[in-house]
C-alpha cells in the first residue's frame, strides 16, 4: 500500500472580529507529530491484499491448472486434498507420509509458521504472522487455484 507522510502544522485561525482564544502549548500540534495516511482514503479489498500477498510465494509456487512444479509445488486444486500428493514433485518424507488434509484450517496453520506445523518439511518460508494476512492470501489462493 502506498502511504504519504503529513506533517501536522498548527496554523492559527482568527474569526474575523478577532478572537479571546489563546493558543498553549497543550492545545497545539507539534509540527514534529506524523501521521500516517493512506494515499488514496480506500482501503484495498481482502483479494487484492492476498494478490499482493501472493508475490510472496510465487518465487516458488505456480497457481494454474497444468502449471508447472517450481521449488515448491503447483497449487491447483489443493484445497480438500492429501497434502504431499500432487504427481510430479519430489515432497519431503514428513509432507509425504502426513496424513494433512489441506483446508482453512490446516493451511492458515501451515502458512503462520510452516516449519512449526509440520516440523521437518522443506520448506523454508519464514509464514505470515498477522490472522488478516493469511485469511487474504487464502481467499487468493482459493478463487486462483479452485477449479468451477
């Protein structure tokens, strides 16, 4: 996202007629307090947050149907199957032989921490600490990878 720095500035304003108002220390803005504003007021949508998100792993993993194993594996069709499964690709003795069901809930566990989730797998991502950021990038995975 991009964001732009205000530097708050506190400018006197006087009513015409003048005014009693005296302006204090404690009723002013330092010109040194910043706040962060979005560039544009919208907030990005869920979807567009996990495509985002996505760039992330994409150095290793490919989405479409029929696409290729990188590092990782493709992803299509993931949901709802045997997590080490899919033909093609050299998985790890732990992602192969694990009884995992990738859903919701097996795949927000895995992507949070994936070397805590299931200790011994290969693969070296770091996971994504914030719930909003995984749920995002799975809502991506989802509508990208889920055949219709």
């Amino acid at each position: 996202m991009n964001v732009k720095y205000l530097i708050l500035l506190t400018i006197p304003l006087v009513s015409c007629g003048g005014s009693d108002t005296k302006i204090t220390a404690s009723n002013t803005v330092k010109p040194t307090e910043i706040v962060q504003v979005a560039a544009n007021s919208a907030e990005i949508s869920p979807m567009e947050r996990g495509a985002k998100l996505y760039k992330r792993c994409k150095a290793c993993h490919t989405l479409e149907d029929g696409g290729r194993h990188k590092v990782g594996p493709n992803l299509w069709d993931v949901y709802g199957k045997k997590a080490g499964s899919k033909d093609g690709f050299a998985y790890s003795k732990v992602m192969a032989a694990s009884e995992v069901i990738w859903d919701d809930s097996t795949m927000d566990g895995y992507i949070a921490k994936p070397s805590e989730f299931m200790k011994g797998n290969r693969m070296s991502f770091v996971g994504i600490k914030k719930q909003e950021d995984r749920d995002a990038l799975q809502l991506y995975l989802k509508t990208q990878t889920t055949p219709n």
